[in-house]
C-alpha cells in the first residue's frame, strides 16, 4: 500500500474515533533542533552523556550544581528552539478532534507554544523547579539568579523525573485511562524504551485502540500502522486528509 493510502486510511480512523490519544516523545522536538535521547545517528544525549552523572537523585545528592548546570544547558537550547511544523499541526489537531488528549514525556515547552491546551506531561518541566524537602512546585526565574536555586531556604530541584524514580500518580492514571479509552492512539517520535510510558502503547492495543506509529525509524509493534518519516513531515499530511 502506497504512504498517501496509508495516511488516508489513518486520517480515517481519526474521522471515526470518538476519543483520540497521542503520545508523543523526544523525536517531536528533532525537527526543532532539540537532540534526542537515543538515536540511530549516535546523536543522541544518551550517547554522549552519562544519564546516571546527570539524571538521578544520587547524582544531585553527590553533585547539584552540575545536574542544575546540564538543566540549564537543556533548557537554553528550548528557549532558543521554536516549535516545529508537527507541534503546529498536533496543536491544531485538537480542534479538529476535540476528543484529543495529548500524552507526553517531553519536558521541553514546544507542544505548548504551538497552541496543545490538553497536555500531560509525565516527566515533568524544565522550567520548573520543586522543593527537595517539601513538594511545592515553582515556574523557574530566567535566568537563573543562583545555582543550585533555593526558596525560603529550601534547596531546589529541577522538575523532572529522573532515573529510578516514580512518575506522579495521578498524572500516570489520567494517561493509562486516556490509553485504554482510546478508539485511536497516535505514537510519534519515541523510541518506547522508558517505562511506565511505554505501557501506554500495549494498553491502549489491549483495550482494542487502532495504534498509529509516526517515526522515521519505527518500532513496528505487531498490530499498529507505521507512517514511516518525521514527525514535521507526516503530521501536516495527516491534518490535510483530515481537512
Ligand atoms: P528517545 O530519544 O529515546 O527516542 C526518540 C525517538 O524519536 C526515536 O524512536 C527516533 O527514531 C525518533 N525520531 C527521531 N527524529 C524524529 C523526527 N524528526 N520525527 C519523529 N520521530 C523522530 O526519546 P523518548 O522515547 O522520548 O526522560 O525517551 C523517553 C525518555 O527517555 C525521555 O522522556 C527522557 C529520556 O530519559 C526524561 O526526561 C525523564
């Protein structure tokens, strides 16, 4: 079957389906010249950096100021990124399909700057920090006026999942639900190695979802569609059909 068959055959699925779920990763942000995690390319961040110096709580209990520092270097390339032709269309997307919900495990702004409203983030904010002893959660001042930051005393964190820690309870009940209701679900640009997020995919299969896979090098799940390229590409062809 032909890529414009496919896509027509997906833009279909989405027309029918009374609720709609997308999951979205690293590789959204790609095309934004935000580096992924891991890559066939050897580029991602993974690859270069040690996630276990970086992105645990043992490695900010041994070092904060070098996690705030790689938080910083993360969050300058956002804020010097824009959001690309895919978060626009995602974005878009939900007034089309106003069953939309959107499921990411991106920590970046982009899906919000392109216009998303309902977003769950299930790793966190880079623009966030939170208490290390209490849970209050505060929007970080930019830039930041000292390293590691600190509020009424307390030592700051940044917000964000690391390493060997459990994703907010809640936040991880509203996506397992969105999963299982799901008539369709959309997966774009995640490499589905992280769990519990990559529940998401079998969840949503099990409770008899249609899945759609966006990636340039997908996973290829038995029992999902593959539209195979970027998602700054295959997005935008996908809201044309459905126009
Ligand atoms: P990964 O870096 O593991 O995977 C990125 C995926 O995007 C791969 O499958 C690529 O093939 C695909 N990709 C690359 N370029 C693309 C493009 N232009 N369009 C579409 N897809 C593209 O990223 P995630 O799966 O998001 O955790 O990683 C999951 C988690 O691992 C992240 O949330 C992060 C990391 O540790 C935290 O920040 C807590």
């Amino acid at each position: 079957m032909t890529e414009n068959l496919e896509l027509k055959k997906a833009a279909s699925w989405l027309k029918q389906a009374k609720s709609v779920t997308v999951l979205t990763g690293a590789g959204v942000s790609q095309e934004s010249g935000i580096p992924t995690f891991r890559g066939a390319s050897g580029e991602g961040l993974w690859e270069k950096y040690n996630p276990m110096e970086l992105a645990t709580p043992e490695a900010f209990e041994k070092d904060p100021e070098l996690v705030w520092r790689w938080y910083e270097y993360r969050r300058d390339l956002v804020r010097n990124a824009r959001p690309n032709a895919g978060h626009y269309s995602l974005a878009r997307l939900e007034n089309l399909l106003p069953s939309l919900s959107l499921i990411t495990q991106n920590v970046d702004d982009l899906h919000q700057r392109a216009g998303s409203r309902n977003i769950t983030r299930l790793h966190g904010n880079l623009f966030e920090a939170r208490g290390t002893q209490s849970s209050c959660v505060i929007p970080l001042p930019d830039p930041l006026r000292e390293i590691p930051p600190h509020q009424e005393g307390e030592m700051l964190r940044p917000n964000i999942v690391w390493f060997g820690e459990s994703l907010d309870s809640k936040i991880l009940a509203r996506a397992f639900d969105a999963a299982r209701q799901a008539e369709v679900l959309l997966v774009i640009g995640t490499s589905l190695q992280v769990y519990p997020a990559a529940l998401i995919l079998p969840l949503a299969l099990e409770s008899g979802a249609r899945v759609i896979e966006i990636n340039p090098f997908p996973s290829r799940v038995p029992g999902t569609m593959v539209l195979e390229g970027t998602a700054a590409k295959i997005l935008p062809a996908l809201e044309a059909e459905l126009i």
